[in-house]
C-alpha cells in the first residue's frame, strides 16, 4: 500500500488530536508542518518528529511530494489557506 504523506497547517490545539489519529493509521506520516509561530512550530515539530517546518504556508503547498494538506486553523482562515 502507498503511503500517504501529509502536510499540517497550524500547530496549535486542535493539530495534537489530528496526530494522535494519524499516529494510529497505518502508511499514513506526517512530513511537513507550518505555523507563524516559529518557536510554537519547532516545538510540536520536536514532539512529533517532523522534519520539515515552514512560517509561509505556500513554501509547505508549493511541495510536489505531499498527497493531502490538514488545515488546523482557525475555520474562519481555512477558506483563504
């Protein structure tokens, strides 16, 4: 089976309970996070093991390589994203 890479807008709140479900499906990783808050971004990345963090959402979109993007913002923000 392929595995499915996704990449997570906002690292706040509601992204920890998204983790703890993509922890538990299988083929399914998480390999790029972004958030304007750097050292908020570094430490969930730390947490969760991701590699690559990104302050400009459009950097984490432009990437050729991720199959879905979760938006874990604000849902007043998830329209422009």
């Amino acid at each position: 089976m392929k595995e499915i890479r996704v990449g997570i807008i906002g690292t706040g709140v509601i992204s920890h309970r998204h983790m703890k479900n993509y922890e538990k499906i299988p083929n399914v990783k998480v390999v790029a996070a972004c958030d304007i808050d750097k050292a908020k971004l570094d430490a969930w990345c730390a947490r969760y093991g991701v590699a690559d963090a990104y302050t400009d959402y459009r950097e984490l979109l432009a990437r050729d390589d991720i199959d879905s993007v979760d938006v874990c913002v604000h849902n007043n923000l998830h329209a422009p994203l």
